[in-house]
C-alpha cells in the first residue's frame, strides 16, 4: 500500500500538482530523498525547510517506517499573519 504526499504552498508549486502517491516501504528520510530526486532542486530547497506531518501529527522521528497508507503533508514556511 502507499502513502499520499500532499503538498501546500511552496512545496505544490516545486512539485507541480497539490498531491501524489509514493510507496510506503520507507522511513520520512528516504521519502524526503526520494521526493527531492523526483522533483528536482527547487523541491530539494523547499523539503529542507519543511514541516512534516504524519496523518495530522507532527513527526519527530524521521526515520520510523511510515505506516502504510498514511497522509504526510509537505508544509513549507508560511508568510504572513
């Protein structure tokens, strides 16, 4: 099963779509890298900036497998108030 990789802001205009399934077999880590390989330099400079979060929760362990199936979201910094 995969996950899905949502994008917001920054991160959607990198990728070029607001969302995208990735397989699941992989910790946080190697989906950032992959992602950044996928998508190029301007999404490798958006991901090194980006929160994280995990079907809605902060991650704090990058590298535990992600649970088949999950939402990660890609949230770069915002602006403004």
């Amino acid at each position: 099963m995969d996950v899905t990789v949502r994008y917001f802001a920054g991160a959607r205009a990198a990728a070029g779509r607001s969302e995208e399934a990735a397989s699941a077999d992989r910790s946080l880590d190697e989906l950032v890298g992959e992602l950044a390989q996928r998508h190029g330099p301007r999404m490798a400079a958006v991901l090194q900036v980006a929160s994280f979060l995990v079907d809605g929760v902060t991650c704090h362990d990058r590298r535990a497998p992600l649970p088949a199936g999950a939402t990660i979201d890609v949230l770069p910094p915002f602006a403004g108030g």
